[in-house]
C-alpha cells in the first residue's frame, strides 16, 4: 500500500510559513512500516485543493491532508472532502460540545463561525483534539483510507501518532516497523567515512546503511525493517558495533545527542572547567554550552573579544603578535586560549578567531579561514580550518569544530581530521 500527504495552506506555497508537517509525518510513517509516496502542497482554493484530493486519491491506498480545518472562510478541507466522496456534511453535536467547552474555560463567547469545525462528513470518524478546536476526521471509501488533520504541529503531531497511524495499520494489517538510529561524527569528511565502512553500506540490505552530512557533522544512520522490535534492537546494536568498531572516538553522539551536551558530560565527568574567548563565533559556543542544563558547573565564562584592542586588553594579546602575524593566526589564537584561561582561573581556555564573510578575506586568509585554540596548565593545541558557507554557517563550523577539539582532548584523541 502507497500513501501521500497532502499539506494544504497558502502561507506554505509562499513560504511564509515552513511546511514542518510533511517531513514529520514521513518520519512517524516510515517508522509504522507505512509506505509514503508522495508529498503535495496546495493552497486555499477550493478548485485546486479538489483536483490535488482526487489526483492522491486515484493514486494513493491512504491520503494524508493537513490544514484548513479551522472556522476562517479559507478553511475548506471539510467541504472538499465531502464533495469529493459524496458525503454530506452533518453538524456532531459532540464536536461542537467540545468547542462550547473549551471558549468557557477560556471564559469568552464562542464566535458563530466556530461551529462550523463541528460539521462532519457522513460517516466519518471524529479523531478527537484535546489541543484545539478542530477535530480531526478518518474515513474509509472503498478500500482507500482519508485522514484529515489541523495544520497546527502541536494538534497534528499527537493526533498522528495516536489516533490515525494505528487505524491505519489495523486497516491494512501492517506488522512491520522501520527503526532508524543514528550514529553523529564531527571533522572528519563524508568521503572518509564512506571509506571507512564502505563495505558495510555496499553489503547490507537490512539493517541499510545511509551517509548524510549536516552543518558541521557527518550523520551514519543506520535503518532496519521488521516486525519483532527485540530482534529489530538486536540488529541495530550489532551494526552499531561494526561501525564503531571503524570510526572509534570519531562517533561523538547518537540520535539526538549535541556535542554541547557530551562536552559537558565529559568536563562534569572530570570536575574540569572551560572558559571561551570568541571573535569570529560572536559567542556561539557559550551560546551552546549554557543551552545545557546544569553547565554551571563546569561553564566558568565567556568573553566575545571583537576588536583588537579587546582582545589586547581583556586577554592580554601581545600587540606584537596581532602586527606581525595578524588577528586571524595560529599565535594570536593560542595567545587568546591562554588568556582566557588564565583571567579565569578554569581548567580549560578555548578560543576562535576568523572571517566569516562574506567581506574582509584576502588571498592569503581567504573567507572561511578560521583558527581555533584550546589551552591547559602547561600545554595547548591550535589548529587552523578552511570552512566554507555563508557567514551563519561559518560561525557554527567554527562553533562546531572548537567542541569538537575540547571534546577530543577530554577523550585523548589527537586533533586532527580523520
């Protein structure tokens, strides 16, 4: 059986709003064993919400729609539906019981256009929305399966999990479930780890093994189809293991772990304390390290040091080193680390200095150079990189890599790419 999600809205076609929706639903879908085929956008035209409907449902054994279950005159899923399928609409007076109570216990009169989310295509099922006034509808129409839901996530989300996925395993007596886990590494390249389990993602057929790269990471996702969740788990560790066996220390995180948090882990682990002195970052990395509950205990400060003379006067950064070797250097970095660490007291002094972009490069430090220190009572390491991107995109790389390197270092493990 095929299934296609129809996500309906004009703010979704103009981009005003990001269509989130789709892609969540694909992964809950894909997770339930349930085949997605197609994914359609249309905006609030009646016509064309019609002609996309009958397109998915002359193609499709389940069809998907979110949106345009609310009381404004652009709401038109319910009168589309039930032309389509030939169902008149009739008022539920439970639906519309649910309304009347939630504008009480808001304490305000419930507007008239409100009723209008309690008419209900004949024989439809209500999927109840404790989040909000628009119900949800599942109908069956020869064989074929039509779920209708509210545009909102925080409505559609639960409602999909909860109600409409399991009707429609029962409905075509799905037993099987994809499990997908992934494994995160940080500075080393797709192509590298390509090579380094190759072999793996050109053998396996189940579990699969799928490459991606993301800002700053390279992700390992690793995907298994079946229909006993143990054994499922079962294969997933075993796989698991292989690829850690290859990438080692490489592998930072899994599913949805940050490197914030393992950083942090790590430094509480040890009773160690880091401090941060960010130019070309603009306080990203403290930004990152504080999201994390707790960093407290192990986040001492941090100082954004833009200018030279902030970083001459803060930091204590020779004026000798920022004329001769320039801001943006492997000397002016360290000099930067130790300072902060120093001026703190912590265990540990990371620091960033570059150009983000996308003016200030020249040919011999082109946008994108950017170089990253960490420095400890009695030793430190600097490295420089070549990011690519956007200015946004540098900074987090940047961000990203100056983790990773005091990652690394809590680990034992050399700092370098891989």
């Amino acid at each position: 059986m095929g299934t296609e999600i129809l996500t309906i809205g004009t703010e979704l076609l103009l981009g005003q709003i990001v269509d989130t929706n789709a892609g969540w639903i694909a992964q809950r879908l894909a997770e339930a064993g349930i085949d997605l085929f197609c994914k359609t956008t249309v905006g609030d035209n009646a016509g064309r919400i019609e002609a996309a409907l009958r397109q998915a449902l002359g193609r499709a054994d389940v069809v998907l729609t979110t949106g345009g279950l609310g009381p404004t005159e652009d709401d038109l899923t319910r009168d589309v539906v039930a032309a389509v399928l030939g169902r008149p609409l009739q008022l539920d007076p439970a639906v519309l019981s649910h309304i009347e109570r939630r504008f009480a216990h808001r304490k305000i009169p419930m507007p008239e256009n409100n009723r209008k989310q309690a008419m209900v295509p004949a024989g439809a099922e209500v999927l109840h929305n404790p989040n909000g006034t628009a119900p949800g509808l599942f109908l069956r129409d020869g064989g074929r399966c039509l779920a209708c839901m509210p545009g909102v996530p925080a409505e559609m989300k639960p409602m999909l999990a909860e109600q409409v996925i399991p009707r429609i395993r029962e409905a075509f007596g799905i037993r099987s479930r994809i499990v997908s886990r992934v494994l995160k590494t940080c500075g080393i390249s797709e192509s590298k780890v390509d090579h380094a389990i190759g072999d793996y993602f050109r053998e396996m057929r189940n579990p699969t093994i799928g490459v991606l790269a993301h800002a700053g990471e390279i992700h390992v996702r690793l995907t298994c189809k079946g229909e006993d969740p143990a054994e499922i788990t079962r294969m997933l560790d075993d796989l698991e293991e292989k690829i850690r066996e290859r990438l080692g220390s490489l592998i930072f995180g899994r599913d949805d772990e940050k490197l914030e948090a393992l950083v942090g882990r790590l430094l509480r682990e040890r009773r160690a304390t880091v401090a941060v002195a960010e130019s070309c970052t603009g306080g990203l990395i403290a930004n990152r390290l504080t999201d994390i509950s707790g960093s407290s205990e192990y986040f001492e400060r941090g100082v954004v040091v833009y200018s030279n003379a902030a970083k001459e006067q803060i930091l204590g950064v020779p004026k000798a080193i920022i004329q001769d070797a320039g801001v943006v250097s492997l000397p002016a970095v360290r000099a930067m680390a130790d300072g902060i660490r120093r001026g703190s007291g912590a265990t540990f002094g990371l620091a960033t200095t570059g150009i983000a972009g996308p003016t200030g490069g020249t040919p011999e430090k082109p946008v994108g150079l950017v170089c990253i220190a960490l420095a400890w009572d009695g030793g430190d390491v600097a490295r420089e990189y070549r990011f690519h991107g956007g200015r946004e995109l540098i900074k987090y790389r940047a961000a990203q890599m100056a983790l990773e390197m005091l990652r690394r270092h809590l680990l034992g493990v050399a700092i370098t790419e891989s």
